[in-house]
C-alpha cells in the first residue's frame, strides 16, 4: 500500500476491489478529495496507482466501464 502522511489511514469499509484493480478512501486531519487507486501485478502484488475522484478507463488501458471511471 501506500505511505500515508501522519494521522491518515484508509477507511477499511471504502475498500472496493475490481478485475486486478482496488479503490480506498483517506480519512485524515483535513478533507481530503478523492480516493487512491491500486493495480495488482502478478509476481509484486498491490501497488498504488494514483490519486482521484474518477478516472477515464481509456486512460488506464480498461475496455469496459470501471466503478471508479467516469
């Protein structure tokens, strides 16, 4: 996972997996915008992609609507 700055955490209740692909929401001292996007790759495991409110699958290489395209 990501390294979170001090006082941040993911709202375990956010996590949200899709076909290699998983979303989660930071909770932390101030308001945050967004969520942090991560890939599972065979052989590295969960990595961190980015960090948005709604991706273009197209972007991402995705063919088919995604939960957190827009």
């Amino acid at each position: 996972m990501s390294n979170l700055p001090k006082g941040w955490h993911y709202v375990p209740s956010s996590v949200e997996c899709w076909k290699g692909w998983a979303t989660a929401d930071p909770e932390g001292p101030t308001v945050g915008d967004g969520f942090d996007l991560f890939r599972y790759q065979a052989g590295k495991g969960w990595r961190y992609h980015s960090q948005g409110s709604g991706y273009h699958c197209k972007d991402l290489g995705i063919d088919e609507p995604a939960p957190f395209c827009s």
